[in-house]
C-alpha cells in the first residue's frame, strides 16, 4: 500500500489539471511530490524505494515550469498524455537499467534474505514491465482521445483509472500468485 502512496502526485494532477488549469494541477503535484521525497528521506527510506516520487518531482518541476512560462503552450491538452510518457519512460527506464522500480518498494515489505533470490527479482521485473506496459499504452490512448475528441472527459477519465487500477491489482495479486505455485 505505501509504495501506491507514490502516485499519490500523478493522481491529484489528473483530478486538478483539466484544459487550461493544467498549472494548478503541476503545481500541487510538484509540492506533493516533493513532500513525499521529504518526509520518505525523513524516514530512512533509500532512494530506491522512491524512485516514483524521484521521478514526480523532476516532472512536476518541469512541468510548473513550463505551465508557468508558456501557460497556452500546446502541449495542454495533453497533459494526462504527457504524465504517462514520464511514467512509462520511467517505468522502461528502470527496467533497462537492470533495477526495476518497484524492487526498492518491494524490499521495504518483504523479508531481507528474500531480496537477493532470482525469484523476488523476477517478480519486480514482471511487476514493473507491466506498469510500464500500462502506462505506453495509456499514453497512446490518450494522445489519440484527446487529439479526436479532446472534450470526451469520460474516455480519458477511463483510460486513466485503468492504467492505474490495472497495473495495481495485477501488483497485489502476482506476488501471491508466484507464492502459491512455489509452494506446491
């Protein structure tokens, strides 16, 4: 549960940034994101374990920076596009660098001689190929919504509950899964 905490900026920006309040929405990314980074560091939590909320600061960064300097930039609209290009950029990212990003938040919920068995690191590698799978083609889906109907709120409100809430589940259900046929 706590490493969803880390998408907790991603999904107040898609819940604020709608048309043109797209600045709101980075903004109170940016300062939730950063908190989070704050208060995991505060904690003892590594770097590794927060490589989500690493990643939403630097793009909300980025993002209030542009939404500030080019408010009516024509990336815009595709704001909710945008975030699941970083996400899955990121996702990918870790993945080729051979150090998935759910590994360090696996680690804070799982026994440490655990970590270094080929199957925990297998389990991430699946767990983060899928969030990354998720978030390409939510990132597809939604720069063709909003190309052809940028006003079809229902369609891109869907196409972000399921790129989230997929990935999710699959993360609770997988490593219990992988348990179960191991133990038998």
């Amino acid at each position: 549960m706590r490493g969803l905490l880390g998408f907790l900026p991603w999904i107040v920006y898609a819940v604020i940034a709608t048309g043109d309040e797209w600045r709101w929405g980075a903004i109170a990314g940016l300062v939730i994101a950063a908190g989070l980074v704050l208060v995991d560091r505060r904690a003892g939590r590594g770097w590794d374990e927060m490589v989500i909320e690493t990643s939403a600061a630097l793009f909300f960064a980025a993002l209030t920076a542009l939404s500030l300097a080019a408010p009516h930039s024509p990336l815009t609209p595709y704001g909710p596009a945008l975030v699941n290009v970083w996400l899955a950029g990121t996702a990918w990212g870790s993945l080729a660098i051979g150090r998935p990003f759910t590994l360090g938040i696996a680690r804070a919920a799982t026994p440490r001689e655990v970590w270094d068995t080929p199957r925990f690191r297998r389990v991430n590698v699946v767990i983060t190929a899928v969030w990354a799978v998720a978030f390409t083609a939510a990132a597809i889906s939604l720069t063709i919504v909003l190309a052809a109907a940028p006003h079809a709120t229902s369609a891109v409100v869907a196409v972000k509950v399921l790129s989230f809430a997929l990935p999710a589940v699959f993360t609770a259900w997988y490593p219990k899964r992988v348990r179960r046929l191991a133990a038998r």
